[in-house]
C-alpha cells in the first residue's frame, strides 16, 4: 500500500511516498518557493536528485506538479496506488487528541486553532485543501504536532498566570515535535524491551526541543504555547524573562511583536555567536577558539541540562537519553558535552560510538543510564497513522 505523507509550509511543500507497512520510501522530495516565479520542486528517486524551476504561484500548483511528478518518474503507475495522505499538522489544540481523519468539520477546527500558531497552521490547511481537490477520493489524515503531548497533566501544561487566560484563551503548553518524540522514545522503548520505562528525547534540530517519556506517555516538554519556549534553537532564543520583550522594545523603538520576531529569528546559536544559526559552523567556530561561538555551545549544553535535571526528577528516575534530529543525530560534540554534564545521574559515555551515525548506543556497556542515537522520522508517523486511519 503506498501512502503519501506530507508537510506543508507557508512557501514550502516537502512530501516522500512510503510503501507501507514495509515503511520504505519510493520517493521524497519538496517544493520550495511557492508563489515565486522561480520555484523549485526537488525529487528524491533511486539514488537521484531531479530539480526542476517553475513559476509557481500556490500551493494547488504545487500540488499539482508533485503528482504529476510521481506519474512522470514511475513512482507510480496511477493514482489510484495512493490510498492515503497523511498530512502534518503543527497545532491540534485541545481539539484533537490523536489523529483524524479530514473532514470539512476537520478543516475547520483546524482552522479555528490559527490563532494558536499563525505562522503554521493556515500553511498547513492550505496543504491539506489543495491535496483534498486533487485527490479527493483518498482518504486524508491529519496528524499533529501536539497530539502525543495531550497526556501531559495540568502541573506540567499550565503556565503560572492567571486561570482565566487558559479558560478563555487556551493559553497553555502544548509541545511540538511530537511525531518525532513519539518514534524516537518508542523506538528506545523497543530497545530497550520494555514496557515501563522513563526515557528523555533530545530533538536537537534547527528547532529543538525535549521531551519526558513515561511509560509511552509525554509527560513534559520544553515548548509552549508556541516553538518559542524551552531550550535556544539556531535562531530561536528559548525561555527569556518577559520583562526583556518591554525594555527592548522601549529601547530600540520596536513593538512587542517586532521583539518577538527578533527572539524567533535572531536569537539561539544566531544572535550568541553574531554569524551562525547551523551548529557546524558554530563546532567549526569553537574550534578555532571563536569566543561567542564556544558561548553559544555552552549556553546550548547547560539549557539541555536544566531540562534533562528537570526530568529526571519530575519522572523520580531515567532509563535512557535520545538523541535525535538534525544536531542531535550529526553532532558528536554535543552529544558528548551534555552527556558529560549528566554523568552524575549515571550515564557514561562511549567516545568512540558517539563519533559514529546511525542508530546506536553510544553509552558504555556499563553505564546505569543507556544514551543512544535514535534517527527521526516524522514521515513515517505520518505514514503509520494514515494507514491506522484508513482501514
Ligand atoms: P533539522 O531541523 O532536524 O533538519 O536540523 C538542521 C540542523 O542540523 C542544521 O541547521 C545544522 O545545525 C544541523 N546539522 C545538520 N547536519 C549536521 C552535521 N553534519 N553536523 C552538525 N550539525 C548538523
């Protein structure tokens, strides 16, 4: 059975159609630039890249193009081989507690979220209607970002302000990255052989964010409301005191929103180091001693820790440390740094697995607390819930 997962954005459409429940994927690939004349749809096939520029002005354009590409490069055969899409969606609100499937009641609800995530949701509904006109006989999945982190409990969702912003508003933590939290800590899970368990996932990518895994439930994570909050990202500044968003605005005669902007875009390995938001170059940096970027590292490592502190005692215990993501998955310095920074809670590391990739233990045989390389890989959630949908 083929199943298209995709993922849309406000100018971009990436997708990879799987054979499930093999998982394999036949091809991936994305359109960027969408509503440019000089977009670019990219597909990943048999060990090929295919790029190609179009003026494409929307998101039903683009779509378009995807399917015609999968008939052209013999993904498939016809239409009729797709039985599902699965469709990434970053904020389900307290609406959704799994996935669904997508109605117009769906489309929505969805819709009535936007307020939650302005910069996500409407990109991601766009996706969703353009997929719905050109396939409209195949069942559509939404699968959402925040779902997995529905099992938090009140102590742990509710910020410290007043009650009445969560009644009328919703203002509360929801979490992201909650597709990838999901199978990376039931991948460890499954490593580990067992059912109880207390596992932490580290999703360090140019987002990133941390999650308390107990007994297959999220219990915590470091993002809120929005992606904002939690650990720095590559631009992206992490927990801040409030008070900062009226000073600087006062000083540099910006609106609060303007602030806010700066917090998302400049701050995180960006606004510490002043040159990168990619953590090669900020590596590249603290190996020829640069002094912001070796900053930037530090600040990155001991955030990790407050968090990875944090649950550890909020769950009374750990069984593992995962490592995902971009960062997570590609950077041995950071891995090991705050490995190093969790010795106390009894996990050694194995300096010379750590500098491999792949999926891997990378803590030594002895350590009470295993550490391992778990690579993501939301597109295959996305997959696994359509078809648990579509029966
Ligand atoms: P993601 O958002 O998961 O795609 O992660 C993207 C980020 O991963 C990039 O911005 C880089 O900071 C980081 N990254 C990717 N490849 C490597 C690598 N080989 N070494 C270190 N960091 C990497």
């Amino acid at each position: 059975m083929k199943i298209l997962a995709v993922n849309a954005g406000s100018s971009s459409l990436k997708f990879q159609l799987l054979v499930m429940p093999e998982e394999k994927e036949i091809v991936s690939g994305q359109v960027e630039r969408i509503g440019w004349d000089d977009a670019i749809i990219t597909f990943k096939l048999n060990g090929e890249k295919i790029k190609e520029t179009f003026q494409i002005l929307n998101h039903k354009y683009a779509v378009e193009l995807v399917i015609q590409g999968l008939l052209k490069h013999k993904a498939i055969e016809s239409l009729e081989e797709i039985k599902g899409v699965g469709h990434r969606v970053v904020q389900g609100g307290e609406i959704f507690k799994t996935s669904v499937i997508i109605t117009d009641e769906v489309v929505e609800q969805i819709r009535s979220l936007n307020d939650l995530a302005p910069l996500h949701n409407p990109a991601n509904i766009t996706g969703i209607e353009a997929f719905r006109k050109a396939l409209p006989n195949i069942p559509q999945v939404a699968v959402f970002d925040t779902t997995f982190h529905q099992t938090m409990t009140e102590d742990a969702y509710l910020y410290a302000a007043p009650y009445e912003w969560y009644e009328k508003y919703h203002v509360r933590k929801y979490g992201f990255h909650g597709t990838s939290h999901q199978f990376v800590s039931e991948r460890c899970a499954e490593i580990l052989g067992k059912k109880e368990h207390k596992i932490i996932v580290a999703h360090l990518g140019n987002g990133a964010s941390i999650c308390a895994v107990k007994n297959g439930k999220s219990v915590d994570t470091s993002m809120g409301l929005t992606p904002l909050e939690g650990i720095p990202m590559g631009t992206r500044s992490g927990n801040i005191d409030p008070a900062v968003l009226m000073l600087i605005a006062g000083k540099e005669d910006k609106t609060i929103g303007e602030v806010i902007d700066d917090l998302n875009k400049k701050s995180g390995y960006l606004g510490v180091s002043g040159f990168s938001n990619d953590s090669r170059d900020i590596i590249d940096g603290m190996n020829r001693g640069d002094y912001r970027a070796t900053l930037a590292h530090k600040i990155q490592v001991k955030r990790i820790l407050d968090y990875i502190g944090s649950y550890y005692v909020y769950m009374g215990g750990l069984d593992a440390i995962c490592f995902t993501a971009g960062i997570g998955e590609n950077a041995p310095e950071i891995r090991r740094d705050v490995i190093k920074g969790m010795e106390v809670l009894g996990v050694k590391l194995d300096e010379v697995e750590n500098e491999k990739r792949g999926e891997r233990m990378i803590s030594t045989k002895d350590s009470k607390v295993k550490a391992f390389i778990i690579p993501t890989n939301e597109e295959v959630m996305l997959a696994r819930e359509t078809v648990r949908l579509s029966k």
